[in-house]
C-alpha cells in the first residue's frame, strides 16, 4: 500500500475514486461542480451520519471520477476512534466497486486535525484491507486499494507528516502481522514454529533471540509450562526476545537512573490450540481455539515494530507457549504443579483443579522469568478467561494490576487507539478464593468473578514490580465484520503496548 502525500485539494486529483469526510448535516464547501451534485441528492440519501456512505459519479466534472461522501456523525461526539469507524467501510466500499487508486481529504476541520487524523487514517486503510487467504486464493475479480493519496491542508509540514505516516504504516503492519499468525491453525503453528517466527524477527531486527525447548525448561525447572505442554507431541517452548533502544544501552555512565536502563516486560500467553486438556472443552467452537496464542503473538509483533520504530527504551519480551492436549501425559486435576523458581528461590505450588484453566499457569513461569530479568514494570496479555468475555463482551479487554499510574497509562493508550480496556478490582477477598488446603494456589476461584481470580493467581508472580494484565479473550478476535477488522483475528495490544511505549517515561 502507497500513501503519497500532497498539499493540493482532493478536488484536483486525477483519481478513480475521492474521500471526503463530512459530519451530520454539515455543509460542505467544494467547487461549483461539487455542490451541484450535492444538490441532486435527496434528503435520505447522505446527511453524514456515522459511517454512512454515498458514492458520487462526477461524470468529468471534477477531477476525480468519483466522490465517496463519507459520515463521521455528530462534530461533538467525534473522537479519533469514530474516524478509524468511518475509514474501514469507505475502503471496503472501494474495494467492493474495484477501485485500486484512490484519494482522501485529511484534516479539514478543528476536531480533526491533521497531526492526528493522518494516522489515523493510515492504519485504518491497512487494518481494513487486510484478508487472511493463505489456503483461499483471493477470487480472480477481486481488487485491493493500492494507492491512497493523503491530501493535507496548504502550510503543513510534509516531512513531519511522512514521519507520521511511516510510524502508522509500521504499527499497522505489526498489527497485521500479528493477525495472520493467530489466523493459522494449530497444525501450522505450534510452539516450535511460534519459535521460528521469534527468530526471524530477531535476525530481522537485530535483536536477541533465547529459546527454551524441553530440555532447558526440565533444567530451569519451569514446572509450570512443562505440566500444560506435557500432552502433546509438541514440546513447549519458552521464546525470549531483547530489545537495548535505551540511550546508552546498558552501560550508562555513573550517576544516570538506572530505570532508564531496567527493561520493560512484555509477557504473552502462547497456547498454539486449547483444547482443555483432561477437563477437555465442548466441541462447539473449539475449532477458535487457535486463537488462544493471540497474546503470545502480540508479543512478538509488538517487538517487531518498536524495533523498526527505534524506541529509547530495553524491552524484553517473554512467550510462554504450549499446546495443552489430552493424552497419557497429560497434567491432571488434582495433580501439584510447582512454577519456575525465580527471584523469590522458592517455586510456587499450585494445585490443579481443572486442566484447562491452564493459561495462569503457563504465564506464571513467564511472569517469574520476567521479574528475574528485573524487569521495571510487566505487562501480560492473555486469552485468559471466558468470565471476561461474560463481564466485557467483545468491547474491551479486562485490566487488572497492583500499580495505579501504569493502569492508568494503559487505560488511555487503549482510548488513543481503539484497543480498548477497562479496569477491574483485585481486592484481597479475590486473592482469598484461590487459596488452597495443599499448597500455594489453587488454579480455579469458582465460577463467580472468573477472570479477577484468574489476575489474582498471577499477582502471586509479580511481587512489587509494577504489573498489568489484560485478558483478551473477548477482543482477540471477532467473529463478525467490524468497521475496520474482518473476521479473524483483530491482533488487539499492538496498537495499544506501541502507543504506551511511545510515550514511556523513566518514573511510572
């Protein structure tokens, strides 16, 4: 996808097809031709409600041969997040009428400035034309936007604006990369290939890569992630992937903050395919169970693109992945689990109760790993729970933590990007439900207030390091058409962990 810049009007482009935002009966300025199309539209056919569309055929009266009119809704109630809503069916309608060039008006109003908009509307074009068809070639007559010219207003710095345009191209790239891993299914992807990808990131990106397969993790005495993976022919793998963007890397000069330098965990919950284990899931819909290493893989791509973007920071990011399968090795309920060691010299003892609450246990071995690191703060992102999904829907991902500001950070890094969360409480009376009479935790709570207890066993990981968790499970993928996501995978925390870290500071 090309996305050349101009100061000139959208109205002088030579294009197949132009966009032109337009808020709820607002009246729109434009040349005489313009308007005179405009007259001949009846009073239901466009008035800018949200996302509503009207394609123009201009019959060579204007430049472009036709002008898509879309609907942004009303001027007050406009946020960046309405913009994306209202790009992704404009570029679906383009592609539906095979329109391969297009161009867009960017900035054309006070609630829409440029700075903000042209992202916006950048990683909404590459969000919305993204198709998983790896095993279903695309239909001879179909046709891709290849080409979106940005038309910015007279007096805008255009080498400020092509920086912008290069950083939103790289954060929906990741995005997208992140998709059509978790979009393959659990005979492509396990957790030996999931390694593969990390190592090809890092080649790709000069970063460190450490990947622990069976062997080590017996070694390192990961208790955790060998107990989930023990029932499947394939191994588990714990993937590392180190990122030193810090000025100075690691050899700062005497007197500099050292939190400057301590890294930034990102751990992620890899579960190539759930499928319950011994306490094995209905067969309804488990086929979506490939969707289960979302969180693993946004990881990954989030390392991706803060590498190509060059952030100041040392990030590390930790994938605990497994595939969690029934057999004769598997785990069972009932059964003592004790994690990986970590800085606290004493593995935690979990007693298992259901085999496919598994994703707390896999990510407590990568949250003790990480503190080991001495990581500065920690963020996860799991599949964990259907409780989430049952508290939040498909709207927002749930957020618990033990640090108030770094809750706070991501709750509007989520607003800025449309990656949602929303915060929940992690009270003691939670953490009291997953105790138990034989050992450390218990690694169910009971049906009621699900997904807090699942948060509450990994604050048993975490100590005092500033953490966040999110539970994906009801933003990791849609099974409907969304404004600018298809069906699949939606790739959720990219957006959102790239934005947070672009704006990282040494003290939370």
């Amino acid at each position: 996808m090309n996305f050349p810049l101009t100061t000139s009007s959208v109205f002088t482009q030579k294009q197949p097809a132009a966009l032109l935002f337009a808020f709820e009966n607002e009246h729109l300025g434009g040349p005489v031709a313009f308007k005179n199309l405009l007259r001949r539209l009846g009073p239901k056919e466009f008035r800018g409600r949200e996302r509503q569309l009207c394609l123009l055929h201009t019959a060579g009266k204007l430049a472009p041969q036709r002008i898509l009119l879309v609907g942004l809704g009303k001027e007050k109630e406009f946020t960046i997040e309405t913009l994306r809503r209202a790009m992704g069916p404009a570029v679906k309608k383009l592609r539906e009428v095979g329109i391969e060039r297009a161009a867009v008006q960017v900035g054309g109003s006070e609630a829409c400035g440029p700075d903000v908009c042209l992202p916006a509307i950048v990683e909404a074009t590459m969000l919305a034309t993204y198709r998983f068809s790896q095993f279903k070639p695309d239909e001879k007559d179909s046709t891709e936007l290849k080409s979106l010219t940005l038309c910015l207003p007279a007096g805008v710095d255009l080498k400020l604006a092509k920086t912008n345009v290069a950083k939103a191209e790289v954060v929906a790239g990741a995005t997208n990369f992140a998709r059509e891993i978790d979009n393959l299914p659990g005979n492509v992807v396990t957790p030996r290939v999931l390694a593969e990808y990390a190592r090809a990131i890092a080649k790709e990106q000069n970063l460190k890569c450490t990947v622990l397969t069976k062997k080590e993790l017996d070694q390192g005495g990961f208790g955790g992630l060998l107990a989930v993976g023990g029932g499947s022919a394939n191994e588990p793998h714990l993937i590392v992937l180190e990122y030193d963007g810090a000025p100075g890397g690691r050899a700062l000069p005497v007197g500099t903050d050292r939190r400057a330098v301590r890294p930034i965990a990102l751990v992620g919950k890899a579960i190539t395919f759930d499928s319950g284990g011994i306490s094995i899931k209905s067969a309804d819909k488990m086929d979506e169970m490939k969707f289960d290493k979302c969180g693993g893989v946004a990881v990954l791509a989030i390392m991706k693109a803060i590498a190509r973007l060059k952030l100041p920071l040392n990030v590390i990011g930790v994938v605990s992945s497994a595939e969690n399968m029934p057999s004769a090795n598997s785990y069972r309920p009932g059964d003592i689990v004790t994690s990986y060691k970590g800085p606290d010299k004493r593995g935690v003892t979990i007693e298992v109760l259901n085999t496919d609450a598994e994703g707390r246990i896999v990510l407590g071995d990568a949250l003790s790993y990480a503190r080991e690191r001495n990581a500065a703060a920690i963020l996860d992102f799991a599949t964990l729970t259907g409780a989430c999904v049952v508290a939040l829907g498909s709207f927002a991902a749930g957020m618990m933590g033990n640090d108030d500001k770094l809750q706070a950070k991501v709750l509007a890094a989520g607003e800025r990007t449309g990656d949602r969360v929303w915060p929940l409480p992690l009270w003691p009376e939670y953490k009291d439900k997953i105790k138990s009479d034989v050992a450390d935790i218990k690694n169910t709570g009971g049906r009621y207030g699900g997904a807090i207890t699942a948060g509450a066993f990994l604050a048993k990981y975490v100590g005092d390091t500033p953490w966040a968790h999110l539970d994906i499970a009801g933003t990791a993928w849609t099974t409907e058409e969304l404004p600018y996501l298809t069906k699949g995978a939606t790739g959720f925390g990219v957006r959102l962990t790239v934005d947070l870290l672009s704006r990282w500071e040494t003290k939370l």
